[in-house]
C-alpha cells in the first residue's frame, strides 16, 4: 500500500494513478557534447625527449667501451689498433 493509504492522506492512493508522461529528448535534439581532451602543448615534444634519451644512452655506451678497453690492455700500454685487434678477435674465434 503507499503512503498516502497507510496515513489517510489526500493523495495518490495507487501508481496507477499518475499521470502518463513520457520523458523524451527535447525538439531538435541535445546540445553536442565537447569530449576532446583539449591538453596545452607545454614542454619539449616527445620527439626531443626521445632525441636527449638516445644521446645520453650513446655517450653511456661510449663511456662503457672506454673503460672496457683501459680494463682490458691497462692504463700504461697503449692501446692497440684496429687491426691489431680484429687479428686477436680473429685468432680467439678460430681457436
């Protein structure tokens, strides 16, 4: 039973008393909807930032080859050249 039944109120007694009245979109339609993200473009670009990445990564890279080759022939002996070492690199591959 509602409420209005139950306390002896003025009012609906039943659902079914209501008025019938669809809700629908209004004439003409809604207004659009903005959804775009709008992002201010502050700051260095992705391609800048990909850019500082693989220089810092390349000088890391050359700075771990120059201690590998002083750890490998020591600081006083100079270091060899280039065919001196692709003759060691050859001889350790065929023996």
């Amino acid at each position: 039973m509602t409420e209005a039944a139950i306390r002896k109120k003025p009012g609906m007694v039943s659902v079914h008393d209501m008025p019938i009245l669809q809700d629908g979109p209004p004439a003409g339609g809604f207004a659009p909807v903005r959804y775009a993200r709008r992002i201010p473009t502050k700051g260095p670009s992705a391609v800048a930032m990909f850019l500082a990445v693989l220089g810092a990564f390349s000088y890391g890279m050359y700075q771990v080859g120059q201690g590998n080759k002083i750890r490998r022939y020591g600081k006083t002996s100079s270091l060899p050249s280039v065919t001196t070492t692709a003759v060691c690199f050859l001889i350790r591959f065929v023996s």
